[in-house]
C-alpha cells in the first residue's frame, strides 16, 4: 500500500498542467448576457485532462523507476476517485455559494441541466463525482488503446455511431436514451449505481489494456 500511495502522490504531482489550466479557465472564463454558464462548470476540464497526463506522460515516467504496472493502475484509480470528489465539491461549493449572487438572471450549472440538484446538493454532489470518475475511466482505457489495432477500431466505431445514430430518428432516440442514463438522470441511487457498474467494467478492460501495454 505504501507504493501504492507513493504513486498516487508522484500522479497528482505530475498532474500541475491539468490543474493550472483548470484553474486559470475557472478564474478567467465571463460570460455576458441575462443567460450565462456558471464558472464551476469548467472543473470538469481538469477530469478531461487528467487521463491524458497519467497514460501519455505519467505510465512511462514510473515504468523507468521501478513500478509494477498493478501499483501504477490501483494508483490512478485512486487518484481518479480523489480528484472526482474534488472536482465535484468545487463546482458544488460554486453552484451553492457564488452562483447566485452572480449579476445575472440565469446561472447554468451542468448539476442543474443533468437534474441532480432535484435529490439536494449532498446528492447531486455524489451524483456527479460517480459520473466524473467514469468520464476519467473510460478515457483511461480509450487513451491506453491508441497504440494498438483495437483501439483505432473502438475509435472508428465511436464514430460510426456518432455519425449513424445521430440523424437516424429511432437510433438517435436510443442514444438520447443512454446519456439520459448515465448522464440526465434524476434517479439518483440508479444513476450512481449504472456509474459504478460501468467504472468498474471498464476498470477490468483497463487493466486487461494494461497488461497489453509496452513502453
């Protein structure tokens, strides 16, 4: 465990870009109008960009001082699960604090669109951390496929479905379907529930990805 959590330091550490540009974005983003998104919204920047840092840079650094590649993947899978719950506090702590007293009619917050705040803030909050932490798991395993043949097929057929399902009416339905699912989902204990079912699916896939995964 000490390895473990001795990775997860070296992780975050080796996070700073994400979580500057983050930062920056969050502080410097206006917005004008009677309509305007909330700030706290650009949070979920540092979720997108976290996985890119920990597959493309991080994976080889550690590799090259003596890691296995089972403390290295536990490690992200922990630091996913704490930036998740920081990204969500954060943007709870804007939505509830500072979103309201902004000078303008509207304040759009995802938590918000999604339908979360429909359970309270403490819920919506639980909501959005499961949903964020498998944002980051599926684009660890998407960004861990790249150098192999399965992984320009999963692109290709991301795609394909984007493109297919999108103007097909039926189709299009479906898909509207699976992110009212796992994304606007006002069932709480079903959404949370179908977020860690599919972290935890795509956490084994990760890690079969792994054992693939050469330097």
């Amino acid at each position: 465990m000490t390895a473990i959590f001795a990775i997860v330091k070296r992780l975050l550490a080796s996070n700073k870009i994400s979580f500057i540009l983050t930062a920056l974005v969050v502080l410097c983003a206006t917005s004008s109008g009677d309509v305007v998104l909330s700030n706290g919204n650009y949070t979920w920047l540092l979720a997108v960009l976290t996985p890119f840092f920990f597959v493309f840079y991080a994976f080889k650094k550690l590799m090259h001082l003596g890691a296995s590649k089972k403390d290295y993947y536990l490690g992200c899978l922990i630091s996913y699960g704490i930036l998740a719950f920081c990204i969500s506090l954060v943007n709870t702590v804007i939505h509830r604090l500072i979103d309201p007293i902004y000078p303008a009619q509207t304040v759009i917050n995802m938590m918000d669109v999604c339908q979360w705040t429909e359970n309270g803030m403490i819920v919506a909050g639980l909501q959005q951390m499961f949903f964020l932490l498998l944002v980051m798991v599926f684009l660890h395993m998407l960004l861990s496929m790249q150098t192999h043949w399965y992984g320009w097929l999963t692109d290709a057929v991301l795609i394909a479905i984007i493109c297919i399902f999108t103007p097909i009416a039926p189709l299009r339905a479906i898909l509207a379907g699976f992110f009212q699912i796992i994304m606007f989902n006002s069932n709480a204990a079903l959404h949370i529930c179908i977020c860690l079912l599919l972290s935890t699916a795509l956490s084994l896939g990760g890690l079969v990805v792994l054992k693939r995964k050469t330097l």
